[in-house]
C-alpha cells in the first residue's frame, strides 16, 4: 500500500527533524544513516519521511492499522502530538517496544523542534506490495 498525503493543512516546513537509519541502504539506497529534514506543523513524520526518499514501511497506508511504521522519537516528543489510545494498542503490537516507541504515521509535528527519531533496522513489512 501507498501513503496517501493527509488532508491536514501543513505549515511551512520550518521545523528541523533529523531521520538516524540504522539500515540506511535498505531504506534510501544509500550508506548515509543521518537526515535532517524540514517539516512543517501538521505533517506526520511518516509523510516528511516519504517525501523525502526515507521509505519507512507502512503497510496499512499510514492510517494506524498495524505498527510497521514503528520508530523511537529520541528529542522532541514534545514537538509531536500525544498518542492517541489507537495508537497506543497498535504500538504494543510492534517488536523492539520502548518507552519513546511511537508510529511514524501518528507523530504529527504540532511546535518547532529540532525533533529527532531513529528508524529500527529489523522494522520491515515481510510482504511488501510492489506497484504494477
């Protein structure tokens, strides 16, 4: 499944959020493990990753339907909206669990940051559909 861009209006993308990829090849096709971005308030982390050419699994299409895009927000998490309670019991699902472990597709920028989340090497969708 695809990502489809949210519907919520996004600011200007003024907010620094620095992507750490522990398999930087796996998700860009390159060795570089650290992306600093610029999003804007009301863009998921999921969506700016995306954008961006950071391919953060997403299996359900980022409406919080399952945990692959399961990440930890290392600074910030003050930035991001709260988790919701749907959140919560899908977070719970996905391997690696943390007190920060979040899903990239609920993490909405609210403030300015700098915001920082490492992408988990082993958090990948085993059935991955392919466009035709």
């Amino acid at each position: 499944m695809h990502l489809k861009h949210s519907d919520r209006e996004h600011g200007p993308p003024v907010v620094p959020v620095t992507f750490i990829l522990e398999d930087p090849e796996g998700l860009t096709g390159s060795d570089k493990r650290e992306h600093t971005l610029m999003g804007g308030t009301g863009e998921s982390l999921l969506e700016l990753a995306m954008e961006h050419g950071i391919n953060i699994e997403h299996a359900c299409g980022g409406v919080c339907a399952c945990s692959t895009c399961h990440i930890y927000v290392e600074k910030g998490g003050e930035c991001l909206s709260e988790a919701t309670e749907a959140e919560e019991d899908r977070v719970e699902e996905a391997p690696g669990l943390q007190r920060n472990s979040r899903l990239s597709c609920q993490c909405v920028i609210e403030r300015n940051g700098p915001i920082q989340v490492r992408v988990p090497a082993w958090n990948r969708n085993a059935i991955k559909e392919v466009p035709h």
